[in-house]
C-alpha cells in the first residue's frame, strides 16, 4: 500500500513534469526540421537547423526586432530599478503617517487593468507627438515611459528594505555623507541580490510585454520580438520550422536570465508576499 | 514597528529629533518618492480620470461628444460585451481553482523530504513560466491544431475516434485556452506554496500522524489553513490576471469560433483599433473590468476570513 502510493506519486511528478517540459522539447525539435516533417508529426532533432534560420532571416528582420526588444527592456528596467528603489528606499526610511497614505495610493494602481489605460494612454501618447515626435506614438521610447513605474516594484523594495540594517546608515552619517549619497553609497552596494530579483522581473516582464507595444508600435522597423512572432503565427500557410526558430530565438534571452539567476529569480518572486 | 522618528534619526539618545531636522528629513524623503509618485499619477490615475470622462462621450476617432450614459446603457444589451463577459468568468470559474489545486498539489508531494529529484521536477514544472506569452500561444495554437500533436496522440491511444476541433469548436476552444494557461502558470503558483509550506513546523505533521490523522486530513486540516494567506494572494493575483486575458487569446483563437473565447480585454482592443476607434464605449468597457476586479479582490478577502488577510 505505501509503495504503491510512492509510485503512483512518482508517476503524477514524472508526468507533470513531461508536460511542462514537452512543448520545449518540441518547438526546440521543430526548429530543426522542415515545416513537412513538422506536420507528420516528426519529433527527432532533423538537419534543418541553419535552413529555417536563413529563411527566417530572409523573410523577417529578426535581428532588428530583438534588438528593439534588448534596447526597450534594458532601458525599462534600468529605470524602473532606479526609481522604485528610490521610492521604496524612501517610504520605509523616511516613514511617515502621510507617506503612508500616499504609499496605499499607489497600491491601488496594481488593481488597475492594462487594458483600461490603453485607450486614454493612446490618446495622450497621440498629444504628445504633436510636441516631441521622439516621445509620441511608434516610438521605443513611448513603450518605455508608461511602464517603466509600477507600484509592485515599489511594493516589492519597501519590503526589502524592511530588512536593511539602519545602522549602516547612521555609520554613513557619521562619516558626512548627504542624504543621496548615504542612497549610492551604502544602501545600493548592500541591496545587490533585491536589484538582481528586480531587475530579472523586470526584464522579464518588459521582454514579454505585447499588448501596450501593440497598440503604441506601428511601422515594421519598431515591431520588438513578440509582435514578430504573433504576426508570424498568425498566416494562413505557416512554415513551422521557420516560426519554431523565431520562438526559439525569442526564449534564449530569458531562459538564460532564469538558468543563470535561478536563485535571485525565486527569491524575488517569494520575497515580495513576504 | 519603527517609527517615523527613529528612522529619521539622530546620533544621539534624545527621543525627537530637533524641528528643523525634522523637517529636512521629511522633505528629504518626500524627494526619495517624488518621482515614483509623479510617474504613477501620470501614467495610471490620470488616465483613469481620463477615461472615467471619455467613458461618457461617444463618437469615432478624436471627433467625441457627451452623451451621459448611453454608454453604460449600452453595455447591458451589448451581446458582444455580455459574450466577453461571460467568457472571461467562464475562464476565471474553471481555470483559476483548477490551477490552484493542481499548484498545492504538486508542491505537497514536492515538499516530502524523501522525494529524490527534487530540485528537477521543480525547475522543469515551472519552466513554462519562462516563455513569453506570445510564444508559447503560438506553439499550443499549433499542438491544438486539427492535424496537431495532441489529436495525434489521442487519436492513437484511441481515447477519440476523430479529431477533436480544438481551436474552431466553441467549448473546444475555450477548452484549450484554459489547458494553455493552466500550463503556463501553474509552476509560477506552485513556487509560492513551496515557499510557505517550508515555513510550516514539520512537527505539526508529525503531531497529527500519531493522532491518526491520513494524508487527507492532513492536507486539509493543517496545510490548507496555514497556507490560507498565500492561497488568498494566489487567487487575487490569478483572478486579477485572467480578467486581464489577452496575449492568449489574440493568438491562439483570436477570440473565434465567432466569440467564443473572446475577452474583456481584447473586446476593448477590437472596440479602439480594429473596429471604429470607438473610444469613448472602449473607456466604458473598461471601468466594468475595474469594477468587477475591485469587487471580486474584496469577495476573496471576506471569504478567505479577516484573522490572517
């Protein structure tokens, strides 16, 4: 009776576990087969490999677009850091009751849906290229500026800080340092695993983003890497192992930030309902 | 609990520090925060205000006028709204409570300390997580096909004599959406459960084995409890995210058979760009999905109890 349980408990672990796993293995396989042998359902790595990345090359401007991906989350989440752990940094070392209040505030803002700012951000984002094209809409910029902020992140390193030990701050003081500097020199060097979690979310979440790029990019040179992908995925007559090459391409990026950050990725997302 | 005060703080042992100093460091920080605040008023609550006004006007493109609430009239015989609406909680209803048990599930039997390839299964279930929700739509988009992978694989187990219409069947379809981010996520969740099942004292479980307490009992009397503030977090955060759905189903159905799978969220993106630019009703739309998570995250929390919320 145990033994049977341990199997049977093995059994559902080894089948989720292929389950999670399967669809890698077969957009990963896919990518090295031509799209025939993909629809007759071939599942051995083929020879293909250099043969779908050419034709994705020649049909699709992926370089472009994965670079548009790497400049727009970069700059996102070098942004997003800075402030948010400014404004963190600030509403747990500088408490007060009317910060507090402010800091609820912007709590709300995580229950407010994406899609609910599309409309009237597209509307503003529309005013402002009338004045600073470089800022206005089909721009990486316009990506970039109203999702860099997010009371999560905020949320996230006031929890941290909770953690930072004060003292450290009043040794600084001591020493002369202003108040900024006491933020660069001390608290920054000593939060380095809080900026790695954070800065994974955040690139993350940026890498992935498609619905404000969607509506905000117009022109093909701008497109970053999963408008390419869903405007691939989305014809008639698909070529899979050319889409499975782009896919594929598409996950190196943060399959590598997970593999090599494993730790500070599940600290970071444990870290915050802490 | 700290103070404002201690925080602030001075070198010496006085219990306030001197007014002006007081009032430097309050300024102080209220510049650490200053541009985190103007960033969230800018680009979330102004253009709630924004949209709270444009959801009373109608009109194409940019040419809008007032017409008081005719929008919020119109949501309620709007059949495509209703559809969207009652898909959404279609998803919400089925996925997110399938997701959560699978979730503790797999991190109880996770949590055995004598499970060996432990740090394996854990990697590779939450693995999906990894992708991009484009990417991996489109890859079940292709596994669901007609002539897919999975219908293959049914077809041969002979668990279906034909194949299944997964994409273009309206209960199909809303089948293989709430398959594909069951998929998705459920590694994601799990990930929070391990991480409070490691906090649980372990002689708790051993206390209730000698009272005779089965796996089951155990499970719902000491692990659901204990867990009840993660499980609660969980859920909001599922909830608020499958009413939000929409890289999903853009990609895998593109909300067809007809509307069958289609969502709030990708009807306010057909209502803007795809069909008149119908601004002023999209903004409408939008405070129902406002509403509906405000009330819900409220619901879950009275159910869940105040003691641990």
């Amino acid at each position: 009776m145990h033994k049977a349980k341990r199997v049977s408990m093995y059994a559902f672990l080894c089948l989720a576990a292929f389950v999670s796993i399967f669809p890698f293995f077969w957009m990963i396989v896919s990518a090295t087969n031509l799209s025939v042998d993909v629809t007759r359902g071939r599942l051995l790595p083929g020879a293909h490999l250099m043969d779908n990345l050419r034709n994705l090359t020649n049909s699709v401007d992926i370089w472009n677009a994965l670079g548009n991906s790497a400049k727009i989350s970069i700059s996102t989440t070098i942004l997003a850091m800075l402030i948010a752990s400014l404004a963190g940094y600030g509403f747990e070392v500088y408490r007060s009751k009317a910060k507090d209040i402010v800091f609820s505030i912007l709590l709300l803002s995580m229950m407010i849906p994406f899609a609910a700012l599309m409309v009237p951000l597209y509307r503003m984002f529309g005013q402002i290229t009338n004045f600073f094209p470089t800022f206005g809409i089909d721009t990486p910029a316009a990506v970039v500026i109203p999702t860099f902020t997010t009371a999560f992140l905020i949320f996230f390193f006031r929890q941290s800080t909770k953690m930072f030990p004060r003292e450290l701050l009043e040794a600084g003081r001591m020493d002369g340092l202003s108040e900024l500097g006491l933020f660069f020199r001390i608290y920054l060097p000593t939060m380095k695993t809080t900026y790695a979690a954070a800065a994974i979310i955040t690139f993350m979440a940026s890498w992935n983003n498609y619905m404000w790029p969607l509506v905000i990019l117009q022109s093909p040179e701008n497109q970053t890497i999963p408008l390419l992908i869903s405007n691939l995925g989305s014809g008639y007559a698909p070529d899979y192992g050319l889409i499975m090459m782009a896919i594929v391409l598409s996950t190196i990026p943060t399959a590598l930030v997970f593999f090599l950050m494993q730790k500070h990725f599940v600290a970071g997302m444990v870290g915050s309902v802490k | 609990m700290k103070t404002a005060d201690s925080a602030a703080g001075s070198g010496s042992n006085t219990f306030r520090p001197s007014r002006s100093r007081r009032f430097k460091s309050g300024l102080v920080g209220w510049l650490f925060i200053a541009a985190a605040v103007l960033m969230i008023a800018a680009f979330y609550f102004y253009p709630m205000i924004q949209a709270l006004i444009l959801s009373f006007k109608t009109g194409t493109g940019m040419n809008l006028k007032f017409n008081g609430l005719a929008n919020y009239e119109r949501l309620f015989t709007d059949t495509m709204f209703l559809s969207a609406v009652s898909n959404t909680f279609i998803y919400l209803l089925f996925q997110v409570p399938i997701m959560i048990i699978f979730a503790l599930f797999i991190s109880v039997l996770l949590n055995d300390r004598k499970l060996k390839f432990k740090g394996f299964f854990r990697t590779a279930i939450f693995l999906p997580c990894i992708t991009s929700l484009v990417a991996y739509s489109i890859v079940f988009k292709y596994l669901f096909a007609p002539d897919g992978l999975v219908n293959a694989f049914l077809l041969n187990i002979h668990l279906i004599g034909e194949p299944i219409q997964w994409l273009t069947h309206p209960f199909w379809a809303k089948v293989t959406i709430i398959i594909a981010i069951t998929w998705r996520w459920t590694g994601y969740n799990m990930i929070f459960y391990l991480s409070g099942l490691q906090n649980i004292d372990q002689s708790i479980y051993e206390a209730a084995r000698i009272d005779g307490a089965s796996a089951v009992r155990q499970f719902f009397s000491i692990t659901v409890p204990l867990l009840k503030p993660i499980i609660l977090f969980t859920s909001i955060t599922s909830t608020i995210g499958t009413l939000q759905l929409f890289d999903e189903v853009m990609n895998i159905t593109r909300g067809g058979p007809g509307n069958a799978t289609t969502t709030i969220s990708q009807y306010i993106y057909n209502l803007s760009f795809e069909y008149s630019s119908d601004f002023g009703y999209a903004a409408t739309v939008s405070y129902s999905i406002v509403i509906m998570i405000v009330v819900l995250s409220f619901i879950q929390f009275k159910v869940a109890g105040d003691r641990n919320a």
